[in-house]
C-alpha cells in the first residue's frame, strides 16, 4: 500500500527526501528515471556501517517508486580502487597478501579456499547476497570495468584538459588547515563508522610534480601498482610519460586508447555524478567536512557539466557490546551476521526508523531479545491502527517494498521465547515443537516450519552469540541438598507450585502461575495486581524465582520461567521439585 506524502510535518525522513528528489529530478532531468546512488568499496568485508550507504538511497528510491516513479538505484563498486592494506582476521588471508598493494582490488587474489576470481568479487558476493535477502533492488556498476573498457574514457581526457581548473579549485582547501573536529558527545567505543569501509575516502587529490598537476592516476604496466607519478603529458597528442616508484618501470603512452588507469576519488566522484546524472548520494561524515571529497566535489562536478546531487550525511552505526572497529581491522559484523540472527524486517526497520544523522545500534548482545519485543509490540499497533504516522511508515518500509511484501515468519512468536527453547532443547527439533505446542493450547503451533525463519535465527543467536557458560543446562538430577534445606515457607510454596502445574501448563498460565504463588502465600489472591499489594511482594517473588532456578539449572538466573518450566516438562519438573 502506497505511503502517500502530505507535509513535511507529519511525514517521515524517507517521504520528505522523496519529495526533494522528484522534484530535483523533474527540474534537472523531466521524463528520465530518477537516480540514486551508492558507493562500495570491495577492500574487505563491507559491514554494518557501509549498509547505510545503500539503505538510504534505497529507501528513498522505494518510496519514489511506490508514487509510480521510474527509478535506477546504482551501487558503484569501487573495485578498481587499490589495495591499502592487509584486512586482519581474514580466512585465507596471510601476511604474503601485503605484495598486492597499490594493485586494483580486482588484481588482488582472493582468499584462500574462495570460489571467487579476485579479492573485490569475493567481498562482493556476500554483500550482493544480503542485498538480495533484504529486498534491496539495485544496477551494479564495476568501476574497474567502466574504466578497463574505456566508458570513461571522455571524461578522463576531460579532465587531463582542465586539470588546471581541478587544481585551482582543490588548491583552495590544501592551503587551508583542517579545523579541529568538535565531539557533540562521547564517541560510544561501540560505534562502528559507516565510511570507513571505502579506501577512497583516504585517496589523494592527484600529484603535482615538475611537470605540473595532473588528475589521473596510472597503474604500473609492469607491477600492476599506482605507486606511480605522470612525468610527462601532451594535450594534442594525448601522450602521457609515468614512473613507476615501486619497480622502476617507465613507458610512454597514447591516454586516447589506454585504459589503465583510473580519475584520483575527489575527480572520480563528480566526473560519474555528472556521467550517471545522479540526483540522491549520501555519504558518511568522512566525505562531509570542510575540504572532504564531497564538498569539494560540488566545485568540480561543474567542470564535467554536471549538478551536485542531494546529499545527506549519515552517522554511525554502533553494535552493543562490541568495541568500534573499521574493515580494515577485521572482525567486523556484515549484513550477512546480521541476517543470519535477525530477521530482514528487523534490520531494515533499524535503518528506516532513525534519520540518516542520527547513529543507532544493532544488537548482537541480550539486547536483541528487546529490541524485538519493541518490533512485536510496533506490529500489533500497525495491526490494530494506533500506530503513530511516522512509526507506521517505518513498519511499512520494513516489512515490505515497492515490489511487495518481504517473507516473513508465518507465527511470529517471540524471539526471546524461542532463544530460551533452542537453547534448552539444543537442536533437538522434535523438543522444540513439543514446547512450542504447548505456548498456547488454544492455539497450537503445529509444525516447526510455522515459526520459522524466526526460530532459526533465534537458535543461531544462541549457538553464535550466548557465552557458554551464560547457556542453560537443565539439572539431571534433583539437588536433594538443597531441597532438604528448605524451611516450611519453601517447602509450601514449591506444593503450591505443583499443585497448580496441571491446570495452568500454557505460557500464560505458567505465567500466572509462578508470579501467582508469593502472592497467594502472603495472604492475597493470585490475581492481585501490583498496586494492591505491598513491595514486599516483589522481593518474594525475587527469590521463589531464585529457588526455582537453583533447583532446575543450578544458576541465580536463566530464561524465562514458564518458557523453562514448558521446556523442561510437567514430570521432570516434579522430580526437580521433590515430589
């Protein structure tokens, strides 16, 4: 169902930046498809933070789709970028890799064991997977193949003709001092930066040497490297004389049929905004200081005949519990972890609830279990129609797209009570429909696949993401110590307890139950609500739950008791209990 904007008050991000792009579009470009863009640099894994660069544009390139507009949603690989470093933590990989660099990441080898033909196509593969499990429509661009077979060839020699108009423009910003960078807050040691992952950001603007400023960069004929320096170039002719740093190599070319080659990033980004005619781009905050590559590319996408695109900057994304790492660093969490504990829904729902300046997190800690129980509670409002206009938009961004609705899980029970069943049963399925049957008699999951893919990515967040020593084990045998110590107050609520196990074996009964029995032991009805009864209440409740858990797990904590109780079954629960 179409999200049809009405102002920019009561819209969301999305729908207000769809109305600037189509009417940027209509100006710039009437009748033509309007496009948007993304840039990916293939240098390693592209993690959670590099998906910003695609969510936003897809989401706004989605909305303008469902007002019925044609869209091209580029993504820009950036594989003909050279290899910066070593990424650490990759399988595969050793310390021989480092020979590779300056080479286009396309001429890198691929990990070892990898089906791929090179290093970027490798690191691609995964990230086109992803894309395609979270609906994300999209035109691949390989900018080693735009360079390599001369599409760009028009726009190079473009530039080398004006190279002292680019020079002029970035020698404004090269005399200039960065000014110091000024933190609105702490920076989160869990933030995790969205633009680290292209090595682009980090390029020169060209080298300038006796011969002059020049924007192009070769790559070395003998050692495939750019560690190399133009000497030497003739308008007329197009000729073009480099060195080559790394090895000694020298040659002398003919620029008009080489293809060798590739624009310096603050040249290359603008030449293909104008080339592509794109009206939407975002881009990270390292693009967008003073003096970045964005900034500096709105001077010079006029020299190519072209238009700044809108441009917004977006923030961090941060991952709980893990310290702030770029792709450079290893260990990085990509959409694909993110997907294999996570449902699509959830995780484009991350992207679309926040404004591309706003920073937010991904769980991969505990807090996963509530940022899904807020998705649950989100879905029964949009169902029920008293979800908030923005809030709805951005369910509505999640679960589906212009293309329609993503698969989701038939019976979406909730995740934190399917953790505790794949942790307690350990993979054994035949348990966890068993348990899962019984959450609700009136009601009864009948097949496992009903709860699925849900169920899997719960059970992978436990197999992957839960210490072992935090996983639950249910006691083989009662702790008859324990029990023998127990005064009368223990002994009594444990009966009540089983006395009532038969009658209220449901996740809501049990519910009702275990909260039910302290109350009823102190002289109030089990249906007493929290303002009837005194604090003392919660303080009992605290610790019958503890002498549960000892007695069935032998820890303080684990999950949650009715899911434990169904889990571990009505008979062994009465052995465990002492009866």
């Amino acid at each position: 169902m179409p999200i049809v904007a009405q102002s920019t008050e009561t819209t969301d991000w999305v729908s207000r930046f769809a109305d600037e792009v189509i009417a940027e579009s209509e100006r710039r470009a009437p009748g033509k498809p309007v496009v948007v863009a993304s840039g990916l640099s293939p240098s390693g894994p592209i993690h959670l933070g590099n998906l910003r660069e695609v969510m936003t544009p897809h989401l706004v390139a989605d909305e303008v789709r469902r007002r019925g507009h044609r869209v091209r949603h580029l993504i820009s690989w950036d594989d003909y970028d050279r290899y910066r470093k070593v990424p650490a933590g990759i399988a595969g990989v050793d310390e021989t890799w480092a020979e590779h660099i300056g080479k286009p990441l396309t001429s890198v080898p691929a990990p070892n064991g990898s089906s791929h033909p090179n290093w970027a196509e490798h690191f691609k593969a995964a990230m086109i997977a992803s894309l395609a499990e979270l609906g994300v429509e999209f035109d691949g661009i390989s900018q080693t193949e735009q360079y390599t077979t001369g599409v760009y060839r028009e726009q190079v020699l473009h530039a080398m003709r004006h190279r002292r108009d680019i020079d002029a423009i970035l020698a404004q910003y090269r005399t200039k001092k960065a000014p110091a960078k000024k933190s609105q807050k702490p920076v989160d040691e869990a933030e995790l930066e969205a633009a680290e992952g292209s090595g682009a950001a980090a390029e020169d603007d060209g080298s300038s040497g006796s011969a002059g400023y020049f924007p192009y960069k070769p790559y070395c004929g003998n050692c495939e490297k750019d560690l190399t320096t133009v000497t030497a170039y003739d308008d007329d002719s197009t000729e073009l004389t480099y060195a080559c740093t790394a090895c000694g190599f020298s040659e002398t070319v003919r620029l008009s049929e080489f293809d060798r080659g590739k624009l310096v990033w603050k040249v290359d980004w603008p030449m293909r905004w104008a080339y592509e005619g794109v009206i939407f781009e975002p881009s990270g905050v390292d693009h967008s200081s003073p003096g970045s590559s964005f900034q500096v590319g709105g001077q010079i996408v006029g020299i190519f005949g072209g238009e700044q695109p809108i441009g917004p900057m977006y923030a961090f994304v941060g991952i709980s519990g893990m310290a702030k790492m770029s792709s450079s660093k290893g260990g990085v969490p990509t959409p694909a972890d993110a997907l294999q504990i996570m449902e699509p829904q959830l995780l484009r729902w991350l992207y679309a609830r926040r404004r591309p300046n706003q920073s937010f997190k991904i769980a991969f800690d505990q807090e996963i279990q509530r940022l899904y129980d807020e998705w649950d509670r989100l879905d029964a409002k949009v169902a029920d129609g008293s979800a908030l206009p923005a809030d709805a938009a951005a369910h509505s961004r999640a679960v589906r797209t212009a293309a329609g609705e993503l698969p989701r899980t038939p019976r979406p029970l909730p995740y934190r009570t399917l953790a505790s069943v794949a942790d307690i049963t350990a993979g054994h399925q035949d348990q966890a429909l068993r348990i899962l049957s019984e959450l609700d008699p009136a009601d009864p999951l009948g097949a496992l696949a009903e709860a699925r893919p849900r169920y899997d990515k719960a059970e992978a967040w436990i197999n992957t993401h839960v210490p072992a020593d935090q996983r639950t084990i249910v006691r083989d045998e009662p702790d008859a110590e324990l029990l023998k110590s127990l005064d009368e107050q223990g002994r009594a609520s444990l009966r009540l307890l089983l006395d009532g196990l038969a009658d209220h074996w449901s996740l809501d009964g049990l519910t009702h139950l275990v909260y039910g029995v302290p109350k009823v032991q102190a002289g109030f009805s089990a249906d007493a609500t929290p303002k009837e009864l005194p604090p003392e209440i919660k303080t009992a409740q605290r610790s019958f739950f503890a002498l549960l858990y000892h007695l069935l797990v032998g820890r303080d904590t684990g999950p949650r008791l009715p899911t434990l109780l169904l889990a571990v079954g009505q008979e062994r629960v009465r052995t465990l209990l002492g009866e």
